[in-house]
C-alpha cells in the first residue's frame, strides 16, 4: 500500500494494523502451548475427569454469553466512538451489569452441579464443580475489560490477557496443582484461577489504556445507544455458538464416530487459517466505528485495504505449506486421518476467501447495523444446515467442507453487499491491485515450479512449489516496499 504522512489518523491505523500483525503472530506461539499442555492435563487427570471438566466448561461458556449480553462486542464499538477523555463514559455501568449478570449465572450454575456430578457417575464431584461456577463471574468481567481494550486498540489484550492468562494459563495451572497434590477437583480450580488472573490482567490494562477518571457525569447507568447495540450483538453471538457446532451435530447424525473424529481434524486445521482474519477484527471494527463518526473515506479505503492485504499475505503461506505438505502430516495422526487431506483444502480455501471478503461484516458492525449483522448470522445458520443435509449424503467430508464453505461465502456476499450500501462505494484503494497481484504471481509460480519439478519426484516437486511460492511472494513484496511503480511491479 502506499505510505501516508507521518502524524495523521492514516498514519496511526497503518502503524497499529502492522503492529497487530506483529502481536497477531506472537499470539500463534501462546496457541501452540495450549494444546501441548492440554495433552498433559489429559494423561494427568484421566478421560473421565476431563471430559467432565470439559462438558462443564461448554456449559459455562454458553451461560457466559447468555450474561455478557453481547455488552462485550458492543463496548468495542462504543469505545472508539467517544470524544477524546471521555472514552470510559458508560463502562462502569457495563461492566457493574456483567459482574450482576454472571453472579447469578454462576449461582444458577451451581444448582446444576450435583446433576452433572451424578451423569459423571462421582457424586462427589459436585463440589468442584459449584467452585468451578465462580469462575463465571471474573471471566465475565474479563471479556468486557478486553474488548473495552481492544476498542483503544490495545490488542495486548487480546494476545495477553485473553489467550495467555485466560486460555493458555488453565492448563498450566491444572498441571501445577496436580504437581502440588491438589488432584481431586483441581482442573475446576484452574479454570476460576485463570480467569482470576486473567480478570487482574485486564484491570491492569483497562487503567493503562484509559484516563484516569471517568467524564463529568458518567454516572452508573448504561447509555441507550449501547443497549440499542448490544442486544442484537448478544443475539448474534448465541446464534454464532449453535453456528460452531452445528456442522458436528449434522454430521454425527448423518456418519458414524470415526467420520466425526477425522472431521475435527479438518475443522482444527481450518481454523488456524480463518483465525488469521479473526485476529484483524478488533482493531478493525475499532478504526472502522471511529470513522463512521468523523466520515473519511479515503481514510477507509487506505485501512480497509491494508487490512485486506495484511489478512491475506498471512493466509496465502499457510494455504500453500497445506497444498504442499499436508499429505505426508497427516498420516502422522494415525490411521485414517489421511481422508481429512482434501475436505482440509476444500475447507480453507474458502477461509482464504472469507478472510478477505469477510472483513465487509466489521463496516456494518462498525457503523452501528448489529441488527443486520444477527440477522446474516440466522440466514447462514439456514443455509448451512440445508448445504449439509443435501451435501453429506452424497460426498461425505468433503460435501461437509463445501456446505460450510458456501455458507460462509453467501454470508460474505451478504456483508460485501450491505457494506456498499452502507458506505455508498467500494472501500479499496487501487493500490491493492498490485499488492494482490504479487499474491497471483506467486500462486504461478508455485504451480509451474510443481509441473516442472514433478518427474523428479513428489518430494523434489513440494518442496520446490512451496520454495517458489515464499521466493517470488517475497522478491514481489520487496519490490513493492521499494517503491517500484506499478506496472511494473512483476
């Protein structure tokens, strides 16, 4: 993308979308940990316990969105919108309802516990587990604290508290008091320290990241337009949590276990490249709501356009490593994992394309229409079941890969044509051409490199398409940087 004078708002969005990339690419390092140190907890603890934990958990996270309210998103989208000095205005009342709202949650919560203890077949079990439910209230109050952060554009929050005291730290924490002879209720006990920590981790940042003291009548109460926005977002998140699901339970009654179990490959590998995108979408949303208040378009074009470039400069290698070497990885998983190699491609080769069509959905969130944004939500929930329901039967995972793929495409199509509507045009800057251009030729020069390479071999010819692809994705990017005009970038 072109540069832009130093000191002015197109500044600051391009530094932060770099720095978001830096910080994005570090948080990769914090969720390699986390399955590392889950498998420990597993061999430490038992199937049974875990699974426990985990149902437990599941049920937790439902109930958490139930008392967030969608206020989290929606603070995100306030916060940016707010004059300068007086971006804690209506936090407190935010934040005083999640804390009410995930008390009783957690009460409710606890009544539930000795139920579950009895299916576990442990009675005794019911008491970690009511401990476990006051785990509710902190993590309550961290995610409101994060996305109030993340609306400041301090992705440490995300990275940091969320993904490292909050997430990775369960584990760790598990594995420590098992380590200290706290093995009976000690993965419950992890889970409300974690969110403990992480709660002080996001106070600690909050006070950071914000004035000193709340606006001149501030109060307690929440704003209306907060509300207003909040309610549909809360919507939106529950109908996203069945939407996560909904391809395992399709599948479950359409196959049999071993199908499933070689389908949640392919959604783990799947998500390490849509979550390339999602990484973007704080800080995205947060220069997208601060636009809408002091209308710039050029200023969106240049942050919406880096934003797309970023997102797929750091798609595009790790879809061509998975073209390359997902053959010989998978098989390493064991026997029959091999079949996951191509609903994997199919799956996130669609990923590729929401990640850089989808950032359409941040400008209608960014402009205030979470209304829209629920009801694309409810319509892809529609269409998916329908896509699986016609698509499974006949193509068994890979009809799984591109049932959920074109749902999410229509999706996208639903975001790319409201964000026109909303912003009145397309919010590119023709610079993009060149930078996806660059993306093309090193698509190119992958697959000549593997057309040429392949009598010498299927390991000679990956390794070299892969080799080609970084090299001419590379020289392309330098030439770019240096300032190499356009037409002559290749």
């Amino acid at each position: 993308m072109s540069g832009v004078a130093p000191g002015t708002d197109l500044d600051r969005d391009a530094r932060d979308l770099r720095r978001g990339l830096r910080l994005h690419l570090l948080g990769y390092v914090l969720r390699l940990l986390y399955p590392l140190l889950t498998g420990i907890v597993v061999v430490l603890y038992g199937r049974r316990e875990f699974g426990l934990f985990v149902t437990a958990q599941a049920g937790l996270l439902v109930m958490l969105r139930i008392c967030l309210a969608g206020l989290d998103k929606a603070v995100l989208w306030w916060v940016p919108r707010q004059p300068s000095g007086e971006e804690r205005r209506g936090l407190a009342g935010a934040f005083l309802w999640v804390l009410f709202a995930g008390t009783l949650s957690a009460a409710a919560a606890g009544l539930a516990a000795p139920w579950l203890a009895a299916w576990s077949g442990d009675p005794g079990a019911a008491t970690p587990l009511r401990w476990m439910a006051l785990g509710l209230v902190p993590m309550a109050g961290m995610e409101l604290l994060v996305h109030a952060c993340l609306g400041r554009r301090r992705l440490e929050a995300q990275v940091f508290v969320k993904e490292g005291l909050g997430a990775a730290a369960l584990p760790a924490a598990a594995v420590l008091l098992w380590l200290a002879g706290f093995r009976a209720g000690g993965l419950a006990w992890s889970f409300v320290l974690s969110n403990l920590a992480a709660l002080a981790g996001a106070a600690w940042l909050f006070h950071r990241s914000f004035p000193a003291a709340a606006p001149p009548g501030a109060g307690r109460s929440l704003p209306l337009p907060l509300v207003r926005y909040a309610l549909p977002m809360g919507l939106m998140e529950l109908l996203n949590s069945a939407l996560l699901r909904l391809d395992v339970l399709l599948l479950a009654a359409l196959t049999d276990p071993a199908t499933v179990g070689v389908w949640g490959v392919v959604v783990q590998v799947g998500n390490a490249v849509r979550s390339v995108r999602s990484g973007f979408d704080p800080l995205v949303l947060a220069i997208v709501s601060q636009i809408h208040v002091r209308p710039d378009p050029a200023r969106l074009r240049a942050a919406f356009s880096r934003a797309t470039v970023l997102v797929l400069a750091t798609q595009a290698p790790i879809y061509a490593f998975l073209l390359a070497f997902l053959p010989w990885l998978l098989p390493l998983l064991g026997e029959g994992y091999g079949a996951a190699a191509t609903p994997v491609l199919v799956l996130c080769a669609f990923w590729v394309l929401h990640g850089a069509f989808g950032l359409h959905g941040l400008i209608v969130l960014g402009y205030g229409r979470s209304g829209l944004a629920a009801a694309n939500v409810g319509a892809t929930l529609v269409a998916e079941t329908l896509l699986l329901l016609l698509l499974v039967p006949p193509f068994g995972l890979v009809g799984a890969a591109l049932a959920v793929g074109l749902a999410f495409t229509a999706q996208n199509v639903l975001w790319t044509w409201q964000s026109r509507r909303l912003t009145g045009g397309w919010p590119y800057d023709p610079a993009l051409r060149a930078d996806l251009l660059v993306l093309a030729a090193a698509a190119a020069a992958m697959l000549a490199a593997w057309l040429v390479a392949w009598p010498a071999g299927d390991t000679v010819a990956r390794v070299g398409a892969f080799g080609a692809f970084l090299l001419t994705g590379a020289v392309g990017w330098l030439r770019r940087k240096e300032g190499i005009p356009r037409h002559a970038l290749l």
